[in-house]
C-alpha cells in the first residue's frame, strides 16, 4: 500500500451494520472476506483515501451481558430500532475483550481480504485502539493486574459500582474525570511501564493489518489528564509522556502508520506535539452547528501547520447525523467547507444518503430510511471534484471578504484559497440564512490586468473576470442563503 496523502479522505464504516446488510442485499451471510467488488466499490467513492473500519474487534460477551441489563442503554436501543431484540445488541465495539478480529466478521483471514480489495483501489485503512480501557473479562485482568489502576476491599465496598472484584485483585472501572465509571470496562493505568510497553506490542500486531488507527479518547492517557483523574492511585506520573513513548516504540516496527486521536478539551496542539498525526477537530464542528460564521473564521485564523493536521467532520458514530441536526442546504454548505479545509476530512457511511438515525454503536442493525439520491450525488460529485482538481495539494490561505457601510452582510462569507502545482482555487461559503454580498481580494499578484476565468469545479458554469478587479477591489461574490463557489482559476 502506497502511503496516505498528506491530507486523507476518510469514510467511516459501522463494519457489523454493514456487512448484515449486505448479506440481507445477497441473499446470504458475508464476512469481510467475500464482500463482493461493486459493494466495495460502493464505499469507496472517487476522492475518498482510506476507508475506517469501525468495530472490528473481538467484542465481550461480558460487556454485552451489562448492556442488557441496563435499562438506560435498552431504551436507547429501542428508541433508535423500534422493536430491537437482543439479536440485535452485539455489545460495544469500544468494549474489547481481545484485538483479535471477531470470527462472525471472517476472522484475522477476512481482515486481510478486506485490506487487498482497497489496496487495489488504492484505498487505506484504518482501525480502532482503545487505549484506557478493557472489557471486564479480557485475558489481561487476570493475568495482569499490573497493568490497571487497582483498588481494595474497602474501596469494593464503599463504592461498587466504581471497583471490581477480579478475584487476585480489585480493579477500577473506567472512566474520565467529567463521568461516573462505565460498568463494562476496567481501567489501564497510564502510568504503568508494563502497560505502555503492552500497548505498544498490541499496535504492533495492529499495524500488520492496516495503515494507521484511530485511538478512542487519546487525551485520557496524558500525564497530566490521568492524574487530575485517577490521583494517588495512578502513582507517580512518569517523566516520558504515554504517547510519545508508545509511539516511537510502534514506528520502530512499522515507519509509517498513522495515528489519528480522538480529542477534546482543546488538547489537540499538545496530542500533535506527543506524535499523533491527526486530531479530531470537534471545536470546528460544534462552531459549524451552533455559532456563526464569524466564530467559524476565527476559528480558520490558526496556524496553518496545525490546521492541516486536525480531522474536519459533520458527523461521525458519537455525534447526531448531519441530516438530523442541519438543514438540507446547510449541511451542503457545511461540506463544501470541509471538503476544502486543510487537514484530514472524516465521512461517516450513511452522511451521504441523508441518514437521520444516529444508531448505538452496540446495535449491528439499523432502521431502514429512505435515500436522498440528490444528496448522494451532491456528496459524490463533491469529493470527486475536489480530489480531481488537486486543490488540497497546495497551500492554504483565509481570506478577507469586504462589505460596506450599509451592507454588511460580507461578515457572513468564508473565503479560502488554494495555491500550488494544480493550479489557483478559490472556495466562498455564504454560512447564514441570509442572502450575502462582498468582495474578496485575491493574493495572486501574477494576474496582472488579463482577463481570467472562474470555473466551477462542481457545476462547470463560468465567470469572465479582470486581473485588475480581481486585484484592486477584488472579485463579487452574491451568494443565496448557505450558497456556495469553489471555482479555479486559470487564464
């Protein structure tokens, strides 16, 4: 497999919710090892670079049983799947009993028929690592305890449902500093040498299947996050922070896998500075759907280096579907931003067909909701468009957009552009209801006074426009309520 761009598409898959489907299309079962070409073909639309097979791993039966028994989760089951039987509930992929791919998905041979068919395709992919915690009946518990945060009798009694009795030792269930402990898991120590170098041996392996992974809640692990969480029980932070160490160990084996946290609290910049490659950017999603776009340019101001390695999405497996929290033509608006952002962009299956149902990671069957196929083609034409223009192999600059004194609906356009070898391109989203009006002056001072042409790459229409307007008052732009332009610009 050749390396992943600098910048990758990737489209997140619910592997189990897939794979059923797929055998209900057929007629048969199917496991990742007789997925059929076109179905693949499917998930890899043009523009996409690597494809996130989410919960592929060996699952707890003891896990499952907790979901079962909780109330909580079996109404949010059914509230997702009206109807849902235990059939239904395959237990948390985030809660592992082993790294060992789950036999029903076609084992460790199917796993490694799935990475040939994208390989062909010139497609990666991408795995889960849960670094923080296990499932209650992982191998490790018993045989080492060593590598968790441990309790005792007292603290068994005292608060039960934040310890568990492994039977050699009490251990503590998993949690973050902001919730109460999950029941299903058992916490790692992040200050345990042992368990770093563990981890390390379980990436390994990890790696021999795939081209990067995307580790669950990546903060959690840091010195000072563990011990703000875990306090004396963690023992003393040790001078290396977890990543850095368990990373280095990893690219000794494997130079170019990928590491790609999940984030929050703004820890983003201190996870790249550790080793990671990409961070999500839940900042850049939570401004998209709740503050303006004033709050989305201030957000777009920070250093480029850093921008391009932060994960841009509208949904992904924890977060509501975009077609449930956006309307129509802002969620089209709000893709065309972030498929022409720098850094990394994450798809989820389904965003493109205008899913609303966010489904319980738990569950491997989802409702049936009609396709939007406009919305489909729209994704489709987008990221392909995009891919085939080259823009993201450039560099990126924000840019100004101008009003007047009486008209100050320029404060609703974002305007960016991209510069390189593929040639000038230049992307303005009006990010309101509102019609919006401006003028954006472009960098470009090659241009001089010819005449040049604006080409859409989406639609093809096309603008005649002097070196000398683009230059001095710069270009026009009037956008309708969530309008786009993502226009090259040649001679």
């Amino acid at each position: 497999m050749a390396a992943l761009p600098a910048q990758p598409v990737v489209h997140e898959i619910n592997t189990r919710v897939w794979l059923r489907e797929t055998g209900q299309r057929l007629g048969r079962a199917v496991s990742l090892a007789d997925v059929p070409k076109d179905v693949w073909d499917e998930v890899t639309p043009s523009g996409v670079d690597a494809v996130w097979l989410m919960g592929v791993w060996e699952r707890s039966p003891e896990g499952r049983a907790i979901a079962l028994r909780d109330p909580v989760l079996r109404d949010a089951f059914e509230a997702a799947l009206p109807g849902a039987v235990e059939r239904d509930i395959a237990g948390s992929p985030y809660c592992i009993r082993r790294y060992e791919v789950d036999g029903d998905l076609g084992g460790a041979t199917g796993l490694v028929a799935a990475r040939a068919e994208l390989d062909g395709r010139g497609v990666g992919l991408l795995l889960d690592y849960v670094p923080n915690h296990v499932a209650p009946d992982s191998p490790w518990v018993g045989e080492h305890p060593e590598y968790f945060v441990r309790g005792d009798a007292d603290d068994l009694r005292r608060d039960p449902a934040a310890f568990l009795d492994a039977g050699r030792s009490v251990l503590a269930r998993g949690r973050d500093p902001f919730f109460a402990p999950w029941p299903d898991v058992v916490q790692l120590n992040a200050f345990a040498g042992p368990l770093r170098h563990a981890t390390a041996q379980i990436l390994g392996h990890i790696g021999r299947f795939c081209d990067g992974v995307r580790c669950d809640m990546a903060m959690l692990m840091m010195n000072d996050v563990f011990a703000r969480t875990w306090g004396e029980r963690a023992g003393t932070p040790p001078e290396e922070e977890f990543w850095p160490e368990v990373i280095s160990a990893v690219r000794a084996e494997h130079a170019g896998m990928l590491f790609t946290a999940e984030a929050y609290w703004d820890l983003e910049w201190a996870l790249q500075r550790q080793g990671f490659d990409f961070c999500y950017d839940k900042r850049l999603y939570d401004r998209i759907l709740n503050e303006d776009a004033a709050s989305v340019r201030g957000h777009l101001s920070a250093d480029v280096d850093f921008q391009r390695r932060l994960v841009r999405f509208l949904e992904n497996h924890d977060e509501p579907r975009a077609a449930h929290t956006l309307s129509p033509a802002k969620e089209r608006a709000a893709a065309a931003l972030i498929a022409t952002l720098p850094g990394a962009t994450l798809w989820h299956e389904g965003q493109f067909t205008g899913r609303r149902v966010r489904l319980p990671v738990f569950l491997d069957r989802r409702p049936e909701e009609p396709a939007d196929v406009s919305l489909r083609a729209f994704h489709e034409r987008l990221l392909a468009s995009v891919h085939r223009s080259g823009m993201r192999t450039g560099s990126w600059r924000l840019l100004d957009c101008a009003g007047w004194p009486d008209n100050n609906s320029a404060r609703q356009l974002i305007a960016s552009c991209w510069t390189g070898p593929a040639g000038r391109f230049l992307t303005v989203v009006n990010l309101s209801d509102q019609q919006a009006q401006g003028r954006i002056r472009l960098p470009w001072d090659e241009l001089g006074p010819d005449t040049w042409e604006l080409t859409d790459v989406l639609d093809g229409d096309r603008y005649g426009r002097s070196g000398a307007e683009l230059l001095g008052a710069g270009i026009y732009v009037d956008l309708p309520p969530w309008g786009t332009h993502l226009l090259s610009v040649t001679t």
